[in-house]
C-alpha cells in the first residue's frame, strides 16, 4: 500500500499545502533565506548562549514546512529537550474584546522588570500574519517588546490546528532551552485551539469582561471548566461595579462545578490592564497553583501526562491525514457523505466502504 | 503493507479480543443461539412488524462480535434506515446516585401509558452485565418492564467505548424502524460516555442532585455545558428546600455560560422521581426544545451532523486500531514512551519513529 503523504513525512504534520506562504512579515524569515542553514549544533550553541536571533531562526525553522527545514528543526529540539522542562508555562485565552494584548504586555512588562525571561507565543491556527492577528503586529505591545528580558512570537501562519500547535509546542522547548523561565501561550478563545493550548501549559488562565450577554458569544462552550483560574479585565471607571458582581457570580458559578482532579479550586479576581491594577494578585495566583499542584504532585503528573498526549496526538493526526488526502479516498468520500446525509446509507456501513478502499488501494 | 487488523474487519469495530464474552443475563443471546440465524428480510419484516423477541434477536446481532452476524447486522441496518429517524432521541446522564434508573422508570411509565412506544438504552463501556450495571437488572425497572410499549435494553457489553457506542447507535435505527417514537439513551455520567451519547440525541437531560460537594465528585468537568437542560432530582420531604435553592444556583450559573449554538438556554427544573412529582415537567421541557428546534432548523442540522459524525467517527476509530494493534508498533509503543516520559525523546521525534516502522512493516 502506497501512501503519497508518506513521502512527505519530513515536511510536518500540517498537510495544508498550498495554504501556507512565506510568512509576510516575520524577519527572522527573510533574514534566514539571505543565510545559509547553520548546522544543527551551531543552532543549539546560539539559544543556549540566549542568542535571540539564533532562537528566531531556529523557531522558523520548526514552523517551516520544508523537509530538509524540520530535518534540521528536529536534531535542534533534540538537543534541546535535556535543557528544556524548567519554565512555568501560562495559557491565557479569552475572546477577542477581553484585552488579552493589554493584559499581556501588563502582565509581561512587570515580569520583565522583575527579572524574568519571558516568552510569549500564541495558538491561532486562523492567523495571518499580513492581517495583524494576535501578537502578529508587535506595535501593541510596545513596552513589551522593548524589554530585555521578552521574547515575543506571533503564531505560526495560517494551517491546521494539529500543525499550528505542534510548532507552538516546540518552541517552547526551544525557548526553555535557551533560558526563558516564564512562558506564555496565547490563543484566541474560540474552536480548538484552547484544548491544544490547555495540554501544553501549567496553568490556563480565562480572561473574561464583565457582563453576561453578548460578552459571552463566541467563546467556546466547556472553557469555563477548562480554566484554572478567571480574570475579569477591564474592573475600571464605570466598570469597576459590574466587574465586582460579575466576579461574584463567577465564584458562585464554579463553586457548582464539579471539583478539579489537582484538588485546586479555581479563583476568580478582577484587573484592569490598562490601569495596570490586580495585574500581580493575577500572578501570585498562578504561583500559588504552581506552589500546590507541586506539593501535591500534579505538576510532574501534568507535565507527564502532556508529553505522552502530544506524542500519541501526532501518531493519530498522521494516521488521519495518510487517510483522508489518500487521492482515492478524496473522491469518494464527498459522495459517501452525501449518501450519509441522505439516510440512504449508515454511517457505519460508509466508513467500512472507504476503510476497503482504502486497503485495497 | 499488511493490517493484520484488516482481515477480521467483519468483526465491528471492537477490538477488545479476549474481553467481550457471550453476555451472561442476556436472554435474547441464549434464545438466539438455540436457532437458526434468520435471513435479513426476516429480521427486517420481524422488526417492522413490531416484534419485539425479533427486534432483540437482531439487536444481539448488531451487538455481535461475530463477522457472520455482523454481516447479516449491517444488511438489517441498511435495510431499517428508511424507516429511522422519526422517534425523540433523549440522552440522560448523572451520577450514580442521582436516581437515573427510577427517573427513567417514572417518565417512561408515563410516557408508555400515554401511548408512546418508548426505547430504553444505555451507553455504559465499563458495565459487565452479571454485575447489575445500569438498566442491567430490570428488576430495578419493573413497571417499566412490564409496559406493553416498551423496550428496555442494557448496554451492549464491556468494550471500547467506540464499540459500545456504535452498537447503541445501531441500535436506535432498529428501535426506530420497529416504531419507538421515543428513544432513551442512559448512561452513567463519568468519562467519555456522554460525548458519545451526545453525538445520538436530540435532547440532552443531565439528572442532578442536591448539594455542591460530593454529589458533583465523579461528574465529568464540562458535561454541565453539554446539557440542555438539568433536572434536580430528589426534591422531596426534608430535601425539598435544599433542591430549590440549588434550582436558583444552576439557573444563574447557566446564564454565565456562552450561548448555546441551537439558541436554546437550558431550563433547571425539580422533580422528585420516586413521588412522581415535576416529571412532566421534565418532559415538557424537551417537547418544547424540539418544537423549538425544529422551527429555526437546528433539530435537522444536529441530527445531520450527528450522522456525519458517526462516520468519521468509524473511520478514525478503525484507523487508529489498526495502527496500534500491529503487533510490531505494539511492541515498540511502550519504550517510545518511556523515552518520551523520561524526556531523552521528543514526544514529535517518538511519534514519527513509530509512523516510519509502521510504514515500513
């Protein structure tokens, strides 16, 4: 049996060929196309020197799709991988509108300043980076930006979730390598991309904006359980009072949630990032849950149990794609659906059809 | 390449070898095994005629390990798909504890006497028949059992949770083309079992009781956003106050959450199962979310996607089965976690080592 994806293998996981372009206006891109490939170990003497630019091209070269590109990306992560594990890793998601920009160029300013070394990557497998999606355009996050300590990536370009967060997933590898102790992970609060952020961080942190209609729409039904703790951004002027009902209801609401496994029960604070107000209640927070789940053990168990999903994660997301961009199975299986959705076939007798073919091809 | 998988295809797509016996307490299995196997038209004209002993019979096919039965299976599937689709689908979970079975009993027997023809299923991947799992012991169901109207069927036993659940899925085509008009599908309220049973339902009831401690303890985190409604239970003599005030907390809480997708908000209600009291309330409340559904269109869409689900659902499934049943990925997985576990191994470097060697077998 012949699977034409197989050939490819060494190009990644995201099999969106054709979608994804030379990244506009990353760079490190364009400056690595004018060098030629350091070797792999010149790449790993750069990041764990702290070289920033080594770091960049290196993490272009884990979002590359090119074979001979993750080649070397893999034998750099390798080499990594004894020198990674040391960070505490944040995810922090909410909708658009909830100020995540601000509270992380607040939040990532002060840490900064603090000492830290911080890294900010994001998860938007709806990003391009010419249309200035999240992190993509570093003008908001100017202070930030600026800080010694900072490292800030924009996700990488438009592809499929698996794909986007797979690279997100290396280079934090790559940045605890190269001395960052503090990473954050972005995602912009709608469809999957908070599950995938949710098993590569420590802590998922929702930022939330007062109110309780429209607020609310578009994010993703079962985040709320998901979180380890809520922020309500924006607790400033005439805001303050609803921020503080809002908080209120909030505390109520996860009190009838059912008990976290890590025994942490998840807080509820109010900021305003803009004002720079509550930013570091919301930190020590994260440090407290940091603090407990490694007393208790739930850290390590975590973080073990992340690192098998992420491998198993890829084995299926392979399998799948051999299948689906499988040329035979591409024709056939619009009009199987078709007869799916028509009742004039089960489901299951279907899938048995394309699963022959498929052996038989 | 070859799938040793592949060729007991015909077996469903179960592969708990070993693990699934003949059921114990079954009485149809034993009654089959006495007979010849009928021919599928037999089975088809016994089903539509209202048979219920034929209607078990072909059940206990579907649920069949068997290549020969599940061969005469799938054609009485086939067969029955015009005639499904018309009955009430309702899921119902909640903790052991939360009186699911005389919840069941008490709006079935309503149901039954008002002159619905009503279905009992059950989606429950860990129950082993001969120990009285649920709907196991129709004992505990016994107005119920002895209504003319009514089916009731244990879940299909222990095995994957994907072969359980198709089975059940199954399942309801046969009820339906029997002519059950309204079809429950019970289970137990932890782990995975809820995302299959949502995948089948048009309504989807999570059964609670009183109290925010350990009544919550063993529900799984983010089912209370699957639901779309919740019905407290127990709400009589000395618990009655505690259930309202438990009512007004669910109902707040419920506002915090996004909106669902059908533009339906869950209701909370009362009901006491064992006084028969706010049952039909209950029922109410579902009649009205498919009169709902059913003007903007979103009973049709669900139920559209739901098939498309199951068939890339099986598909998936019997994917990933045949990559790690192969007895050489089977031998490899365990050190490649190991590895990966002890951070000497990349959890992206392990998976393709493994896709190379199942490539290469």
């Amino acid at each position: 049996m012949h699977h034409p994806e197989n050939d490819e293998q060494y190009k990644g996981l995201t099999v969106n060929k054709g979608v994804e372009q030379m990244p506009v206006v990353n760079p490190y891109a364009t400056f690595r196309r004018k060098k030629h490939l350091l070797a792999p170990e010149d790449y790993v003497a750069g990041i764990r020197n702290g070289d920033i630019s080594i770091l960049g091209q290196a993490v272009t070269l884990v979002e590359s799709n090119l074979p001979q590109d993750q080649a070397v990306a893999q034998k750099v992560i390798e080499a990594c991988l004894p020198y990674a594990g040391q960070s505490i890793r944040l995810g922090i998601t909410g909708v658009p509108g909830a100020g995540k920009s601000t509270f992380i160029e607040a939040l990532g300013t002060e840490l900064a300043n603090a000492g830290k070394h911080l890294a900010v990557l994001a998860i938007d497998p709806s990003s391009e980076r010419s249309k200035g999606s999240i992190l993509g355009d570093k003008t908001r996050m100017q202070e930030l930006s600026a800080a010694k300590n900072a490292f800030i990536r924009p996700s990488p370009s438009a592809g499929s979730l698996g794909g986007v967060a797979r690279k997100t997933r290396e280079t934090i590898v790559l940045c605890e390598a190269a001395g960052y102790d503090t990473i954050f992970v972005e995602t912009v609060g709608v469809g999957q991309s908070e599950t995938a952020a949710h098993s590569m961080v420590d802590f998922f942190l929702l930022l939330q904006v007062t109110g309780t209609g429209d607020e609310l729409q578009g994010i993703k039904r079962g985040i709320m359980e998901m979180a380890d703790g809520i922020a309500i951004n924006k607790c400033d002027g005439t805001n303050r009072d609803k921020a503080r009902v809002a908080k209120a209801q909030y505390k109520n609401a996860l009190m009838l949630f059912p008990p976290s496994e890590s025994g942490w029960v998840p807080d509820v604070l109010t900021c305003s990032a803009i004002e720079k107000q509550g930013i570091w209640e919301v930190w020590h927070m994260v440090e407290d849950y940091i603090d407990f789940t490694r007393k208790t053990g739930y850290f390590d168990l975590q973080r073990t149990r992340q690192a098998k999903y992420w491998m198993y994660e890829t084995i299926n997301q392979q399998l799948l794609d051999n299948f689906y961009h499988n040329p035979r199975i591409a024709e056939l299986l619009p009009q199987a659906e078709q007869r799916v959705l028509d009742n004039q076939l089960s489901s299951f007798i279907a899938a048995h059809q394309l699963l022959e073919e498929y052996k038989r091809g």
